[in-house]
C-alpha cells in the first residue's frame, strides 16, 4: 500500500482516507515528545506546503527526488568503481554511499514489507533456505512512465516486466548456492524501475535461524551472523523487522541492531503480523520504551486479515487501513503505522543519511584523486602520458600476466583436476548401483572363490605329488601285516563311504548355498554397463570446458 492507497499512516494532505486523523508525523515520539528529539528530522521550509502545491508536485520536492536519484546513480557508479578496484586500497572503503539493509530471522516477514513497498511480488518463495545470497535492491522512480519493470546489470537481462519471471531468476541465483555452504556473500543486483516505487536503495539478507537442519553445516548459523555484520555497519541504515507473535526480546534482528548501533540512532524497527495480536498488545509493542529506538518503531500488516464477522462463521478479508480503521488504539497519538508511513520514512532518513555522508564522500574522492595523481608521478617519472604510450604499457603488463597464468595452469594441473573430478563421479556410481544393492555380497563371494580357485590349482598338483610319493610306502605296510589287513577293508571301506558321503554333502550344501548361475552374469554385467553409460553422461567433457572458462574469466577480471 504506498501513500495514494489512503490507508492509515498516510500523509494527511496527500489525500487520506477514513476521517480519522494518521500519528502525527512519520517518526517517533515517546509520551513526552520533547524527551527525544529526531536527527533525520526534514529540514525547515520557509513556508509549508499547499495541499495543490504538493498535488502538482512543488520545486522544492522535484529538487529532493531530482537529488535523490542523482545521489542513487552516483552510488551505483561507486559500488562499480569499488568493484573494478582490484589494489585494494583502504581508502576506496570511503567511497560509499549510505543503504538501508533489511534484516530479521527466517518466517518474520521480511519478504512481505520489501514487495509491499515495492507493490510486486518478486522474491523467491519457499520452505527451505531460499534467501542465500544478499540482494542489492534499488528502487527508481519513473513518474513519467507506466510501465513497471526489472533489471539484472550481472547478468545482463533488461526490461523484465514479468515479475513472476524476475522471482525465478532471484530463485534460481539463490539456489545456485550449494547446501554445503547455504551462504554467499556474492551480491545479486536488482533494479525496479516503477512510477508506483520511492527511490529507494535497499539490501535483502539472508535471514537469522536459531537451529540447522541436519543438511545443513553446522557453522551456518554463525556464517549468516557475520554475512550480515558486514552491512550492518555506517553509515548503512538498519531496517529491523521482528514479527509481532515473538517477544522483542528474543528478537534477532534487534540483537545485531544493538551491536552494530547501541544508541539506535540508524535503527528502525518494523513490526509485521500486527493482527496476529490483540491490538491492545501491539500498541504497547509500537509505543515501549523498553527496546528504544531513536526512529522509533513502525507497525505494518502485509497481507489482507482474516476476522469474524460479528457472531457469525462467515470469514471476511480485512485490508491493512480497515483493520487499523477498525481499532481505535492504533490512532493514538506516537503509535506509527502503515506501509505507506515506512516509505516515506525510508525515503526521508536515507536521503538525510545521504546529506550527511557527502562531505565524507567529497573528502575520500579527493583523496583518491591526490593518491591517482601520486602514483602517475612515480611511475611516469613526470612523463607525458599519450594514449598510445598508456595502451602499448597496459597490452605489455596484460601479456605478463597471461604469462604468468599460463605457468601457473597448464596441462598437468588440468589433468589433475579432471582425474580428481572422475574419481569422485566413479565413487558416487558405485555407491549408486553396487553399494546400496543387496546382492553386492553374492559378487563379492564369487570374485573370491574365482580367486581362491587358481590357488587351490596349485595346492592340490603339490598335493598330488606328494600322495603319490606316499602310496608305495603305505602299499608296504599294508601288505606287511595281514591280520590288521582282513579288518582294516572293511573299516577303510566303510569310513570311505562316510566319507564320500559326507563330502558328497558338503560340496553339494555349498553348492545350494553359494550357486553362480548365469542370471548373475547377467545382472552383474548390466550393472556394468549402466556404470559406463552413467560416467559417459557425466559431463566430463562440459565440466571441463566450463571449469577452463570460470578460471580464464576469473584471471581476466583479476587482471
């Protein structure tokens, strides 16, 4: 609901809606409102404006949007500079612009207040992990145009104006993270050009959990933790969003404020789920002082409520200015509410913020300029610097650096790493057909027995000889006594038969137990070739490819 819907929150002289007065201001104020005053409090005007003034839009705020764009576009140039600035210099951290960077733990809401203040719905939905890559969000206002669309400068889409398809690219960027990591502090960049959006430049974390699931690496919690401390700090203004079914206390979002902003000077807290309350409750959420924040704090209801009509079963669809409208606490004087009172407060305390960071922007620009200077000084000796001479010195440093590449990754390193790529798709094969299949037991067993026979070969040719050699001597024995030779027959004999019978048994027990038909070598060499159909479809030869390009345009961007 932006500042044209009429709702509760919305500037009274652009037109509200409902007859009952909005808070008085877009900031907070305690009990006694001279207890705290509001740095990003709007500059003074020598004269207010009209009602059609401000319909026909004054020079005075043509000027603010004209300056708020410039100072957007100025920003983007800088994030680009700080990109390409691969020396790393210290004082390149200077040239920076302020952001506000929504935080807030998992389910809190922080997807809803962003698409509502955009007025679309284009972030990635799930139930898993979906946020896990920061999105840089600008929002441009486009006065002139009625047309709403996106952009995506990384990746070169323009003109997106199917939203749906703007939320399945954001998805699947965020996926293209692997659940062994979860996190990236890789930035996707996202532009939304709409005559119905502020200008506005926001950040997306991803947001705070309190376990990990067991897909999960243990450390991801902390990985978020310090994801999010790193634009937590100035002069980024910090949007903490705490659901209203959860203590402030326990809240996640207002823990990182608290120590990344102790006073909550650039802190503002947003309270979503406002009617998953009893209203008495959430006014005492919006006005306490208990968890003060200097920009105070700002209840919105994101989605159209579900309530009882009277006493009957009937369920109706309350929009976020009737349920406000409906409850007579949240008119209260110092209680702020709506989506429509949030972005004209973010517009305000970002283009204030940005006031403040100029002079600092100014100084860090000149003294990079002083440092550029410095360094053509030192390495052209005072020397003027042509075109052609500056090209010819750039061609000669880029072929000592492909140079240097080019020893440092060759063939062998690429051997090594395609080798190490098979190993790893052969062992998840294996544990895909062999493994996991019962019968691997029965394979294992028959391999063995191959084996074990080619010795047993042997054994029993030494064996033969050695029986051979002993016959004789046991044909003289017999032969030598001729009472033990009329028993020892029959005994012989029969102990023979057990024998044979025994054996007979045995052998064909094993048999029974241990039978190899044709059925297995069957099976087992189709098993085989489902391996080397799935290894040929692996990819080994894409894999290769892509691994050689990321490295070449990795060094290329280095370089």
């Amino acid at each position: 609901m932006g500042p044209a819907d009429g709702g509760i929150g919305s500037d009274p002289q652009a037109g509200g809606s409902g007859g009952i007065p909005p808070p008085k201001g877009d900031y907070y104020t305690s009990p006694d409102p001279g207890s705290l005053d509001d740095d990003y409090a709007e500059p003074q005007k020598p004269a207010p404006t009209t009602n059609s003034a401000r319909r026909d839009g004054g020079t005075d705020e043509n000027a603010l949007m004209e300056l708020t764009k410039k100072l957007l576009e100025i920003q983007t140039i800088l994030k680009t500079v700080s990109d390409e600035d691969s020396g790393g210099k210290s004082s390149s951290g200077s040239l920076k612009l302020p952001s506000i960077v929504v935080i807030g733990s998992q389910s809190s809401g922080k997807s809803s207040v962003l698409e509502a203040i955009v007025g679309q719905e284009f972030l990635p939905k799930g139930t898993n992990m979906v946020t896990r890559r920061p999105i840089e969000l600008t929002l441009i206002n486009t006065p002139d145009a009625a047309e709403e669309y996106g952009e995506f400068p990384q990746l070169g889409l323009d003109r997106i104006r199917d939203f749906s398809r703007i939320q399945r690219t954001l998805y699947d960027l965020n996926m293209s993270v692997p659940e062994t990591e979860c996190v990236s502090d890789k930035p996707i960049e996202l532009r939304i050009y709409s005559p119905h959006v502020p200008d506005l430049r926001l950040v997306d974390l991803p947001g705070y959990i309190q376990v990990v699931n067991r897909k999960q690496p243990p450390v991801l919690k902390q990985k978020i933790r310090d994801l999010c401390e790193t634009y937590l700090k100035q002069p980024n203004i910090i949007l903490a969003v705490c659901a209203a079914d959860v203590d402030l206390a326990n809240s996640e979002a207002l823990k990182a404020s608290r120590r990344n902003d102790p006073l909550g000077m650039r802190t503002i807290g947003v309270i979503t789920k406002v009617d998953t309350t009893e209203p008495d409750a959430a006014v005492h959420m919006l006005t306490q002082n208990d968890y003060p924040l200097h920009l105070g704090y700002i209840g919105v209801v994101c989605k159209p409520v579900q309530e009882k009509a009277g006493i009957t079963s009937h369920a109706v669809m309350l929009s976020e200015a009737q349920y406000f409208n409906k409850h007579p606490g949240f008119q209260q004087p110092g209680v702020q509410i709506g989506v429509g009172t949030l972005r004209r407060k973010l517009v305000r305390v970002l283009e204030e913020s940005m006031r403040q960071s100029l002079s600092t922007l100014v100084d860090a620009v000149r003294s990079e300029l002083e440092e550029t200077r410095y360094q053509i000084k030192v390495q052209y000796n005072d020397e003027r610097v042509s075109p052609e001479s500056y090209m010819a010195e750039s061609l000669d440093v880029l072929k000592q650096k492909f140079k240097a590449f080019q020893q440092q990754f060759g063939k062998p390193q690429l051997r090594a790493e395609v080798q190490r790529w098979l190993e790893s798709q052969v062992m998840n094969v294996c544990a895909e057909l062999y493994w996991s299949d019962p019968a691997v037991q029965d394979l294992s067993n028959h391999v063995t027995r191959s084996r074990a026979a080619g010795w047993w070969a042997d054994i029993s040719t030494k064996v033969g000889q050695t029986a051979t050699a002993a016959a004789s001597v046991i044909t003289e024995l017999l032969a030598a006594n001729t009472a033990k030779e009329q028993k020892g027959p029959r005994l012989s004999k029969q102990s023979d038969t057990s024998k044979d019978a025994n054996g007979r048994g045995r052998a064909k027990n094993g048999a029974d137990a241990n039978e190899w038909s044709e059925n297995d070598d069957v099976y087992w060499g189709h098993q085989l070739d489902r391996a080397s159909a799935l290894l040929t479809k692996s990819g080994v030869g894409r894999w290769t490819t892509q691994m050689v390009v990321d490295l070449l345009m990795d060094n290329v961007v280095s370089m």
